[in-house]
C-alpha cells in the first residue's frame, strides 16, 4: 500500500515522492494455495502414472472405478477442498483490506479447485 514520505524519510530518500509498505501474505493464504496446487499435481500425476501402468485409467462419468483411482480421487479432491475454503476465507478479509498480493494467494488456492473440477467433469 503507498503512502507518503514522513519527514524523516524526505530526508533520508529526497528522490522519492512515495513508498510502498511491505503487506504479508499469511502463513494460512500459502497453506491453502499450497494444499490447492498439491490436490491439482496429485490428481495429474496420479492419474498419469495409474495410467501408464494399467494402460487405461476407469472413469465412469467423470469418477474413478478402481481402488487405485478412488484412492488418488479422494486424497486429491480432500486437498483441493481444504485449499478452496481457505482461499475463499482468506479472501474475504483480503478485499476487506483491499491487499493485492494477499488476494492473488487466495484467488490461486480458489482457481485450482475449480480447473481440477473442470478436468474431472469434462
């Protein structure tokens, strides 16, 4: 967030008209935006490598059928869920404070749930 130079700060940077405020982003926005992207790799490389050994991955309407599949389904759709209600929490308060960067944390640990359900439906 910008803000005016105090008078101490004029002084010490005469070149600058502004600065910037370092904003955090939050241990919990990164924990969801982390948990969001390990789902979205999992399913991906789960299904791959599920693939690559039986040749066919069983999805009937978009769900998995064998136990291997149900086992990557569940696990990846458990992490993405985590990082989606995180995000959206994390979010609110983020456009309260009008935070940028924290935003775009939570906005990733949003977009991701959302692709890996795109992919499963499609």
């Amino acid at each position: 967030m910008a803000r005016a130079l105090t008078e101490a700060e004029k002084l010490r940077y005469p070149w600058a008209s502004q600065t910037t405020d370092y904003v955090p982003v939050g241990r919990l926005r990164r924990i969801g935006l982390v948990l969001s992207t390990a789902g979205f790799v999992l399913l991906a490389v789960g299904m791959l490598v599920i693939y690559v050994i039986t040749m066919h991955v069983r999805l009937r309407h978009g769900v998995p059928g064998g136990p291997a599949e149900w086992f990557v389904f569940v696990v990846s759709l458990s992490l993405v869920a985590a990082g989606f209600v995180i995000g959206l929490v994390t979010a609110v308060s983020a456009v309260a404070r009008r935070a940028r960067l924290p935003l775009l944390y939570s906005a990733g640990a949003i977009v991701l749930p959302v692709l890996w359900l795109l992919i499963i439906l499609g």
